[in-house]
C-alpha cells in the first residue's frame, strides 16, 4: 500500500488462499482498494483489476490446476490490456 497512488494501470492479482508469506486478507484489500480508487476517478473502464484466488495454494502458486488457471489469465490479462 506503500506506492498504492503511484499505481495506474491494469493489475491481475494472484492469491493463494493458503499463503503464509503475505496474507491473503492484503490482496483482497488491496484488489477492493484499486477498484475503488480506479471508479472514484473515472478511470474503472480503462484500468481494469481482477482476482484469482486460489484454495489450497500457498505463496508459490504450483500446484497444475492452479499453473494452468495462472498462464491462462495471465494471457488473456494482458491481451486485453494491451488494447
């Protein structure tokens, strides 16, 4: 949340729901944060935040359901974000 203003652009977050590095409770914070703060300036349709939350991973996303969901909404992410 340190650099939270700096940020103006598309964001994918990646939670594993089992994380006991960061908890899972910040990326939901900070998912709900962007939304607000990207609708608050107009900015919601162009900038656009999504989530995946993942049960039974951990910070290290490895498991193969969770790498297959992981490569495809990074592909189609950053297709969409690329215009």
């Amino acid at each position: 949340m340190r650099y939270f203003d700096a940020i103006h652009v598309p964001v994918l977050l990646l939670i594993g729901k089992a994380d006991r590095r960061v908890a899972p409770t910040q990326g939901t914070e900070f998912y709900h944060a962007l939304k607000a703060k990207y609708a608050k300036s107009g900015e919601g349709e162009e900038k656009q935040v999504e989530m995946l939350i993942f049960d039974g991973e951990g910070h290290p996303l490895e498991g193969v359901e969770a790498s297959k969901i992981v490569f495809e909404a990074m592909r189609d992410f950053l297709a969409q974000a690329r215009g």
